[in-house]
C-alpha cells in the first residue's frame, strides 16, 4: 500500500500527456517489431502507446503473483518469460495529474519441433501432413528450391501434396510459426525417398481348381507387385459392365487362392493398383476363365470349352498331363478318338492371352472311354528265364488295357488247355519235362470285350548230348511267335553265374561243339533268338559236363638220367589239387598242393629207398564236388 501510495504522489507530480481513454502500451521484440505473442527465453520491451517519459511508466510482468512496480525491470520496461501461457502484463503511469494502473493480456509460447507425415505416391509424387496443432501456420521446404505456401492451422487437416521434377531422395523441412510473433519453430526434417517406377502388374496364370458355380476355387500367380502400392483383385461377369472388388492382395504376393467363387460362368479379372495418393493408376493385363466339359461316345472322347470371345490366341489340350494338341484361339471344342476302351483320361485346356502375358488352366475333367468294339488281338512273347521256367508276355495293342487275360498252352501238339486266368500279362510257367511247348492268350478288356486269340507264341528248345568223343551235338527248335523280321541266332555259352562267355552266330538248327582239349569241366549252353525289331528271347539252358581226367603213372625213376626222375601226376578238369605219399612203414614222405610241381624220391635231401610207396589224391571239381583218388606208385633205383 505504501508502494502505490509513493508512485502515485511521484505521478501526481509529473502526469501523462494523453488523457485516459487512450490510455495503452505495446510490446516490441528486440528488433524493434511490435508483437502479441511471446517466445520463452525472448526479450521483451514494453511501451506507452503516447510515448511519455520512461520515468513515468511502470511494469509489472504477471499479475498472478501479485503486482510490484519497484523492481529494477519495472523500471527498465523488459523482460524474458520462461513458462509458456497466457499472462497479463500491467502498467502503472501518469496521465493528467492521475495515477493508474492498465493491464493487458497476452500469451507466452514455446517452440517445439513440430511433426509431420510424409507419404509417397506413384510418380514421384508426396503427401505432407501436419500432426499437430501447436502453432498458428507452418511452411513446408520441400527440399526442391520450392515451399509450400502457410498452412495455418485451420487447414493443417487437410493434406499438401507436392510432385518433384527430379528423382529423390529429398531432405524436406518444416517450420512452425505464430501470428504475433515472430520466434520460429526449429526445423523438423526428414528424408524421403521415391516409390518405385511403377510398371503395371502382371497376372502370369489363373488355374481353376474346382468348377462349381457357388464353391469354385481359382490359383493366381501375379508379379511386379511393387512395394509402396496397394493392389485389389477385381472381377465382373461377360454381362456385367464395372468390376467389383474379389480381394486385397499384399506388394510381396506372388500367388492367390480364390475359393467359393463362381467358376462356371465366364469371368474375367483384373488387378487394380492404387497409391496413398489415391492415384490412378494402369492396371494389369486381363485373365479369364474357361469352362470346359467332356463327353464320351464309342472309343472317342469329346472335349468343349467355353470363355469370352477373342480373349485367346492359342489352346494347347493336355491329356494326362501331356500335350495333346494345339487348336486356334477360336475354336471351342476336340474329339479324341486316340483312345481306347478302360481307359480312364483327365483332359484340361490351357489357354494364352492375345498380349501373350497370362494362361488360363482350365479345371481337369476326367472321363472312362467306353466301346462296344472288339479289341485287337494282343501279341504274346515267351521265353526261357535262368531257372529254364518259360515266362510269358502279354503284348497288348497301343491303347488298350485289359481287365482280365486267358493263357492257354499246348505240349507236344496237343490240344490247348488253360493255364491261367488273370489280370497280370507276364506269368511264368514250369514244365514237369522240357519238351516242345506253344502259348496263346486272349484278353478281355474293362468294356467287358473279349479279343480274338494271340499268334502262337513256341520259345525254343535247345537239346544237348555229349558223343564218347566229347563233342556236344546241340540241336533246337525255332521261335514261333516273331512279327517282324527275320530271326536270328546265337549259340551262347555261360559262366555259373549265368553270364556269357562265349556267343556264336549259328544257322540252322544245329551246332557241334568240341570239348575234348578244354579244361573246363561244365558247359552251359543256351540259344538267343532275335527279332528283326531287336526283341530277345531265350531257350532252355542245357547244362554238359565232362568226367574228370587224371593220369597217375605207376613207377618213377629218379636217377638223373632225365627220364622219369619225378613222379609228377597230370590231368584237367579240376581246380584244387593236394597229394601225399606214404611209406611202406605209414609215414608222409611227400605232401603238395601244387600239381605242377612233383615227387623226385627225397625227403629233406636223402634219397629214399627203392619200393612201392602209397599215394591219396584229392581234387575239387568245377561243379563243387569232390573227388579223391587212391593208389600205389613203384620208385626204382
């Protein structure tokens, strides 16, 4: 009270030049600019709007803590503000002999960075957008030598979309400023890159799954889906005339399954691309559906698709997975008469875009062919295996399938008799006695149609004799049964496992075969028979063996005169040999497994004396027996 009381007899004294109604003061940055708003940390210099001494004016900086007009800053008329809000500025002055006090309010502000969002569209094109509220108008530098004009924060909702000339990355920086002030936000920056070069998306494939006019299912393959865009998968009917979106598919998506869709009427699809900027866009190439459906009639399958018009340039038919044929883009149906009765085929059409960038697959449709045609006769191959049990192939016609084969056989020119019923068409057959023997089959195929009988089928019979000179005389058969060609033949002979060791081009129908200096003990022998196409088969093994040869002389003498001076025993036809020889007293005297090597009549370098001395001979023969031989042997001196 004393404070107001002294200050006003100072005022009373001097007094103000202008009258109280217009009474005011304004307040001015450091530059001089006059301002209502005030940063924190900035000085602020208040003044009486008339201009009055300095002596005569007084402040006080917040009226929330009461008012005191004696401070040094009072007197000095500036001061720096430190807390943001509102706050209400006094003066205490002079004017015409009276003390009065005027206060105005004005609003102390901070300076944060502000906040914003950038996203990128298509073609280089950007979307600011201011997130907060904090000061009166921004500007944006695009980084580009350009800027945005204010946005004042009326219209921060609304975004600012800028397209740059060249490509990025671009620092972008944004400022936030007051009305009434002219303290500046920092600069909020960010770097910003393009999108990628949009190219349209592709849809590669379109395969329907399941054909079905509510729970159809459809696989796509898509690329140059790009990062940064959004993709919708739309589709509309022939009769319909806007798309309608299907599904989203996401940037890193390559594949999409549609289910519960409609697959039985003709659709077509498309994939829409969009940006943030909602820009439009080109959108990819079109894919469509095909229908298809098959029919059978007698041995022929009818194949019929359907799709809009003009859309293909090409149909590949596939069967069974395998190309059938290639048809014009505007045929719409194929008979297949390449078939034959059981035969169960899954057709589907493969269509490719007039652009060439997409295939249609068509669902697979499958369907048993049916006849009521008898079958062609099958051909029947038989042969000899190692065992000399005959096996009999069932050679059907290009085609046909079979449901069940009859196999009958004849020995000796008898009358045929079945063998076997069965759905297999190789069967093996044993005789009690090899003898001349001829096959023939009929088969019945799924339409319950039964072919005529096979061509006889006769495998040859190989007959072997070892004559007193050991001299094999082989005679055979011929083959009955071939189609094509000549026959020829080959002599083989085999190893015990069967393998050939010898082959010998024979004709006619017999061969001789001279043993007598071979080593060998068993000889196994069979005839190839050969088509003029290549087809092999075999005749019975027959099997020669021959009777051990070994010959023991019965006196050695050992005198060096180079005349029988070892007792050396000789032979073929055996392969392990051992021998020893014994004493008159029971004693070994000799033992070798050597049969080059022989006996020259001592026992560790002394001459043994002349008499009849024992001998045990044993040997392993090539069939794997045994044979020991036991005898006496004279040494003469």
């Amino acid at each position: 009270m004393k404070k107001h009381l002294l200050l006003f007899l100072v005022l009373l004294l001097t007094g103000f030049a202008a009258n109280a109604q217009s009474r005011c003061f304004k307040a001015y940055d450091r530059l001089g600019r006059e301002v209502t708003k005030f940063c924190i940390g900035e000085r602020i210099t208040f003044r009486d709007c008339a201009g009055v001494d300095a002596d005569k004016e007084y402040y006080d900086y917040d009226k929330r803590d009461g008012l005191d007009f004696n401070t040094p800053e009072a007197k000095q008329k500036y001061h720096t503000f430190t807390t943001a809000g509102p706050v209400t500025v006094t003066q205490l002055g002079n004017l015409n002999g009276r003390t009065e006090e005027f206060s105005q309010t004005f609003e102390v502000v901070d300076t944060p960075s502000p906040t914003f969002t950038v996203t990128a569209c298509a073609n280089k094109t950007f979307r600011f957008q201011i997130t907060d509220a904090h000061y009166d108008y921004y500007t944006i530098n695009f980084g580009d030598g350009t800027s945005s004009p204010p946005i004042t924060k009326q219209n921060i909702g609304n975004p600012v979309t800028h397209r740059y000339t060249q490509a990025g990355p671009h620092n972008v920086k944004v400022t936030g400023k007051y009305v009434g002030g002219f303290c500046n936000s920092p600069e909020a920056t960010q770097t910003i890159n393009d999108l990628p070069a949009y190219t349209s998306p592709v849809i590669n494939t379109l395969k329907v799954q399941k054909q079905d006019a509510t729970t159809g299912t459809i696989d796509f393959t898509f690329s140059n889906l790009l990062q940064g865009y959004s993709y919708t998968l739309k589709s509309k009917t022939e009769t319909e005339t806007n798309y309608k979106p299907v599904a989203t598919i996401a940037a890193n998506q390559t594949s999409y399954t549609l289910a519960n869709t409609n697959t039985a009427s003709k659709t077509e699809f498309i994939l829409e691309a969009t940006d943030a900027c909602s820009t439009v866009l080109p959108t990819s190439n079109k894919a469509t559906i095909i229908t298809l459906t098959t029919t059978g009639g007698n041995e022929q399958v009818t194949i019929n698709w359907q799709t809009i018009a003009g859309f293909f340039k090409q149909y590949d038919l596939y069967r069974n997975g395998i190309l059938l044929q290639s048809v014009a883009g505007n045929s719409s149906s194929y008979t297949d008469t390449d078939v034959s009765c059981g035969q169960n085929n899954c057709y589907e059409i493969k269509g490719i875009t007039m652009d060439g960038k997409s295939t249609t697959v068509s669902v697979q449709s499958c369907i048993a062919v049916t006849s009521t045609s008898t079958p062609p006769a099958a051909t029947l191959l038989t042969s000899f295996n190692p065992q000399n049990e005959i096996e009999i192939t069932l050679q059907l016609p290009n085609g046909q399938s079979i449901k069940s084969a009859t196999y009958q056989r004849s020995i000796n020119g008898a009358a045929f008799k079945d063998i076997a019923n069965t759905q297999q068409t190789t069967i093996s057959d044993k005789l009690s006695a090899i003898s001349t023997v001829c096959y023939r089959a009929t088969y019945t195929n799924p339409c319950d149609k039964t072919a005529a009988a096979s061509a006889l089928s006769c495998p040859v019979i190989l007959t072997a004799k070892l004559t007193p000179e050991e001299t094999a005389q082989l005679t055979w058969t011929n083959y009955t049964g071939f189609t094509n060609g000549a026959t020829s033949y080959t002599l083989e002979v085999l190893d015990e496992t069967g393998g050939v060791v010898r082959s010998i081009k024979v004709s006619g129908n017999s061969y001789s075969d001279q043993l007598a200096a071979q080593q060998e003990q068993v000889f196994r022998y069979r005839i190839k028979a050969t088509s003029g196409s290549g087809t092999v088969t075999y005749s019975n093994t027959q099997t020669i063996k021959l009777e051990l040869a070994l010959f023991v002389p019965s006196a050695f003498t050992p005198n060096n005169d180079g005349l029988n001076d070892v007792f050396e025993v000789k032979g073929k036809r055996f392969e392990n040999f051992s021998i020893r020889i014994i004493n008159s007293a029971g004693q070994v005297v000799y033992t070798s497994d050597n049969r080059a090597t022989g006996w020259d009549g001592n026992v560790n370098g002394k001459l043994q004396p002349a008499g009849v001395y024992a001998y045990e001979i044993t040997v392993s023969l090539q069939d794997g027996s045994t044979k020991r031989r036991t005898g006496t042997v004279t040494l003469l001196r």
